[in-house]
C-alpha cells in the first residue's frame, strides 16, 4: 500500500502532516493488569438478567482473560502495519490512519467512528474497501480510506476548552480532506460519526459529493414528542415503523443512563479514569444488543466480535486516559441526535437489524432527500463495520457506486 506525503512546504508549520507510531511501555501494561487483579468486586446482581446492569459473571470472565491472556502488542502491531499521522486543525492535533489504494482511480473515503468505538472499529474493512481485487470485489469500487480519531479519543488531542461540538469536529474533517489534497470525496458514519458526518454535508465543503450512515438520524418530529410524552405509538404505523418505534421505546426507557451522565456531568466519571474493570463495565453497557453480544462472548461464544476485538477497544481508551474526555463530547453537542437535519447531499442509508433502532425506509425517504441508497441488513448491530466488515464494506461499494 501507498500513502499520502506530507506537503512539501508543510514540514515545520502547524499544518504539517506528521507520520504516528504509538507503543505502550511495559510498565503501563504491567499496572493495567495489577489494577485488574485489584479490582474490589460488588456482590451479584439480584437478578437473572440484565435490568441491572452488566453482570458480574461478564465482568469476571472479562477481567480474567485481559489480566491473563490478553495481549495488547497483537493490536499495536495491527496499527503499525497501517500508515497513521497527525495534523494539527484549529489548534488542536487531529490522528489519522490513510490508507491509499492501490487502484489510482479509487473514491476518498473519511470514515468517523463513534463511541464507545474508535479507529479499532474500522481496521477490519481497510483490506476489503482499499484493496477490493484481493477480497473478491472490483477494483472499480476502491476507496482511499481516512480514518480520524474523534478530539478527545484514542491518540488525538483532548481539548482544553468547550466548543469542540460535532460542527467544530465536521469543520475540521473539511481541512483535513483539503489538506490531503482530496477535491473530490465522501464520508461515512455512525453513532457519533453519523452526527459529525451529518454536520459535514450541512457545510457543503467544495469536494464532498455524498455521505453514507449505518445509524441515520430519521426520527419524524411527531414520533419523538409522542416517545418523550410516553404516549402510545401512533396508529397508522406500519410494520417498520411500529418496529423502529418498539426500539426507541426501550433505548429510552432502559438505555439512556450513560448519556444522560455523560452529557450532564462527564468530570465526574473519575472512577472510569482509574478502574480498567469499571471502564469495561461503562463501555459494555451502552445499547442492549451489543452488550448481549459482548456477553454472549465472553461466555465462549462465537460472535461477530471476539474477546480480543472487545479489550483491544477498551485497552486502546485505557492507555490514551480518554474515558473523561471522550465522554465530553455528549456534554458539548446540543444536536437532536435522532432528528433529521435536511441533509442536502447524496444520502446513502445502511439498516442493521440489531441497531438502536433499525431505520424505516418511509423516514429514511422523509429524512434525506436525495437518499441514492436504502438497504436492511440481516445481522449486525451498533459497530457495524467491526461485526460484519464484509457486508459493510458490501454497502459502500453499492451506496458509492453512482458517484464515481
């Protein structure tokens, strides 16, 4: 593989594009595993399932495997093979892996993570979108790929002040496609990728020609007051709808805690900054199905996800002391996150049935009005790209296919 050179009148200037290695020193990873083999553990939940919490046999076998068997240098190593830089943007440095195709006619591609995820959610589909001829797809459908870590995530910068709100964020993205010397691109998101890369297409930036989200922000303002009224659904949903309306029900009812912490008090999440096991716990318990599938893992269970794929996100959080500034985000956003923003671009939309909620096609239309792609998924849920990378990487090619 490729990869973009820095400008050559950029080396010593605040916009130079600056190659990133990250190693953690032997010390961080031996206190990581002493904290976990400290952890003082509550008693057991009360119940039979999770209307608790996350359960203490999850915890446990969690904390057994990552104090023992874990290995963080099998994902440093991962991270090596790719190229990664940073910039800074508005005084902040942003980290980035790109990856250039080996096809020169490939389509740009910024793809935004979300949280609790981060760059470890993209590096299945690098391969795949970068490299189609050698995953069974055509070299008509490559993509160069950008791949950013959120301020306040993973090796990015933490700002030091408010502002950095997903407009900022989106603001940022557009000089760092410019300052790559992408005039023609597009950009793909979910949970908080799909708020930045929603925001992005508001700005219209001279070369974005099309966005992509698997978690689409389509709720009709009717249906929102009747779920923040606690009201019945209305009766003239169809099956879709009633359906997507069941789901944001229940995420409202049971599923909200984190959020609603994070975007309240997010300095008060001490604990998250020096527990690794209540840092797992945060982070396992953010939607229902992915927890199920976390849960199921660590259980022996084969999943879209591994044991290994779960701690190597979670690690990645602990070794950057990014559980606090991370949360900020929900503090600085005042965004409706599921309300439709008059997306003015190219809209493709990607429906995975164990999502937050699974986006009907009626509100999909109403949302974005120039939506070029709809499709509903079979499996996968939240982190799409990290549990089902092939068929993933299968929307991409199929949503981008018409803006070549």
């Amino acid at each position: 593989m490729t990869i973009a050179e820095p400008r050559p009148d950029a080396d010593s200037s605040p916009a130079a594009v600056r190659p990133f290695t990250y190693t953690a020193s032997q010390d961080e990873l031996d206190d990581l595993r002493r904290r976990i083999r400290a952890t003082r553990w509550p008693e057991r939940e009360t119940v039979d399932d999770t209307s608790q919490g996350v359960r203490l046999e999850t915890m446990r076998a969690l904390a057994q495997y990552w104090a023992e068997d874990y290995d963080w240098r099998g994902v440093e190593a991962r991270l090596a093979d790719l190229p990664q830089f940073t910039t800074e943007i508005d005084g902040l440095d942003i980290h980035f892996i790109h990856v250039r195709s080996p096809h020169e006619d490939a389509l740009p591609m910024i793809v935004t993570h979300g949280w609790p995820g981060s760059i470890i959610e993209q590096l299945k589909i690098v391969g795949p979108l970068t490299d189609p001829t050698a995953h069974g797809a055509d070299a008509a459908d490559a993509f160069h790929l950008v791949i950013p870590s959120l301020p306040g995530h993973g090796f990015s910068g933490k700002p030091t002040a408010t502002g950095w709100d997903p407009i900022r964020i989106a603001k940022a993205w557009a000089e760092l496609m410019t300052r790559l010397g992408y005039d023609r691109y597009v950009a793909q998101g979910g949970d908080w990728g799909n708020a930045v890369t929603e925001q992005l297409a508001l700005l219209t930036p001279p070369g974005l020609i099309g966005i992509h989200t698997n978690m689409p922000a389509t709720v009709p303002d009717a249906i929102q007051k009747a779920l923040d009224a606690k009201e019945e659904p209305p009766a003239d949903l169809n099956d879709e709808e009633r359906g997507a309306w069941n789901q944001l029900a229940f995420f409202y009812a049971h599923g909200l805690a984190y959020a609603q912490e994070m975007g309240n008090r997010p300095q008060t999440l001490y604990a998250l900054a020096d527990s690794p096991v209540g840092l797992a716990a945060w982070m396992l318990d953010h939607d229902a199905r992915s927890h199920d599938l976390i849960a199921r893992v660590f259980a022996g269970g084969s999943e879209g996800l591994s044991r290994d794929d779960v701690l190597d996100n979670v690690t990645l959080y602990w070794l950057t002391n990014t559980a606090v500034s991370s949360a900020r985000l929900y503090w600085e956003s005042k965004l409706a996150f599921f309300a439709p923003k008059g997306v003015p671009l190219p809209t493709g939309v990607s429906v995975f049935p164990d999502e937050i909620y699974a986006a009907p096609r009626t509100w999909a239309t109403a949302a974005y009005p120039h939506l070029i792609h709809f499709n509903r998924l079979d499996r996968g849920g939240h982190f799409a790209a990290w549990e089902q990378p092939e068929l993933f990487s299968q929307e991409m090619r199929a949503t981008f296919r018409s803006l070549r």
